[in-house]
C-alpha cells in the first residue's frame, strides 16, 4: 500500500502525475538487448562528478566503488539523484560479501539499480548476492523487504509494485577474484539471476600468494579462462581497463562490456605528468 493512500492529506496539493516513478535501467536494457556497454568507476559520491561524467554522453553507468571508498547513506541517495539527471546513465555500487544484504538493500533503496558484489567465492554466495538484489516476492527466492526508500519515492512517489519490478531489472554482477571461485567457476555462472562478471587479478594474486601484476602470464591465462568460460555459459565478462587502446585484445575475444577509467587515478596522472613537466620549465 502506497503511503500516500494511508494519508492522502499528505499529498493533496501535489499532481500525481508529477511525482517521479521508477526509472529506467539502461544496463539492463543494453544486456538484454546484445549491445555493448561502458562504465566508468568513482571513488567519490561528489554529485558534481556526476554530472560532469554525465555531460559527456558517452557512459552508460557509473559504478561508485563503495568496497573501497567512504560514504555515508545519505551521500548515496545524492549519487543516485545525479545520476537519475541522465536518461543516458545508470548507477552501479560495488559493495563487500558480508554483510551483502544490508548494503544491498541500502544501495538499492537509495536509487542505485545494480550490484557489484565482490569476494564470491561460491555458488551459494552467487544465490546470496542475487537474493540480496530482489524482493522477497513469491518464486523469486529474494530477501529483500519492502521499506520506504528513495527507490519507491518514500512510498509517495512509487507503489511498492514499481518497486518490485525496479530491483528485479537490476543487474547483479560477481566479482571472480578468489582462487576458491575459479575452482567453483561453472556451478557461480549456473546460478539463475547472475547477469555479469568480472575476473578481480589483484584479490586472485593475493589468494594464490603471488603478489604480482596484472600482466603476469599467469593472472592473464586466468583472466582468460574466466571470460571465455562467463561467455560459453551466456553471463557476460566485464573487464575493467584505463585506456581505450587496452580494450582490443578483450573485443577480439568476444568480450564487449568494459569499466574504465577512476577518478583518483585520472587525477594522480594528469597533476605527476603536468607537475613534473612544469617543474622542468621552472629549472630552466
């Protein structure tokens, strides 16, 4: 029940037709539709950051990397709200394995539509993450219950049956980065619900004790098992890169969804080449 219909006083001055409804989710549209798709990471919540991404027309999501970066839940709804600006743009949130349902049910309720949970290691933790993602509806399996967030307009500008429906077009996507879960690789992409992964080389070489980079022909021989395997079984690998020239040798191999570029790095770059090459002329 919407809490509008509880207490129509609250709403009596306002058009329901102004009221935002469920917003369209641009990944899931791209996914089901064969296309390919472009994300982008922030380590900020700044909603400005947003909007300058969202300017250049060219990004389908923003993933805010939540397993790394501080946020409180507020800042999350501002993220979201910024990212709703752009009928071109959704939101994804990479959160931690424990505890999956609480942040999921936050992120979500904050208007960001799609997941990214890190450090699966097994089938059940592939049915615990989309669990995570849905409503606890009948025969979806979820474990999400119903509240009054953002999502659903504070239950004055959404019916709790557009809410449903929003969470179950989320996209739930799995990091692959654990040893136990290349072990585990077929049985996590058999799981009903899972959309996309992506293969984590840093998580795996800490797990196989290897402490190396991402080139090392060992974690690329990994990388490559894990999409062609995600592409055989119909889930759809993302890999995360910096520089366009990188996606190459990824697309040769089918794979047509790809993250790039962060914030901090893009900042780190532009003022260590700028600063040092300023420094040079200073000496002269």
């Amino acid at each position: 029940m919407n809490i509008s219909n509880q207490n129509p006083n609250i709403v009596r001055s306002i058009d329901s037709k102004s009221l935002k409804k469920t917003t369209t989710n641009v990944l899931r549209n791209k996914l089901r539709d064969g296309k390919p798709t472009i994300g982008t990471h922030q380590m900020s919540v700044w909603p400005a950051m947003v909007e300058v991404i969202g300017y250049t027309g060219v990004m389908d999501y923003i993933e805010f990397s939540g397993e790394d970066a501080p946020y409180d839940l507020a800042s999350l709804e501002n993220f979201a709200r910024a990212v709703d600006l752009f009928d071109h743009m959704t939101s994804m949130m990479k959160i931690e394995q424990v505890p999956k349902e609480w942040l999921a049910s936050r992120a979500n309720g904050s208007g960001i539509q799609n997941l990214l949970f890190a450090d699966t290691r097994t089938a059940d933790d592939a049915r615990g993450a989309v669990a995570a993602s849905r409503h606890e509806t009948p025969g979806s399996g979820g474990v999400a219950g119903a509240g009054w967030k953002r999502d659903v307009g504070y239950g004055i500008g959404a019916t709790l049956e557009e809410g449903v429906k929003q969470r179950q077009e989320g996209v739930v996507a799995l990091m692959i980065e654990k040893a136990e879960a290349i072990d585990s690789l077929e049985e996590i992409l058999a799981v009903d619900g899972v959309d996309m992964i992506q293969f984590g080389p840093s998580d795996y070489s800490v797990t196989k004790g290897l402490y190396a980079d991402a080139e090392q022909p060992e974690i690329q021989k990994v990388q490559k098992h894990v999409n062609e395997t995600a592409i055989k079984m119909g889930v759809r690998p993302r890999v995360e890169i910096f520089h366009f020239e990188e996606a190459k040798p990824y697309m040769d191999a089918g794979v047509i969804d790809f993250c790039i570029g962060w914030d901090t790095q893009i900042i780190f770059d532009y003022c260590k080449e700028q600063g040092e090459e300023l420094a040079k002329l200073l000496e002269m």
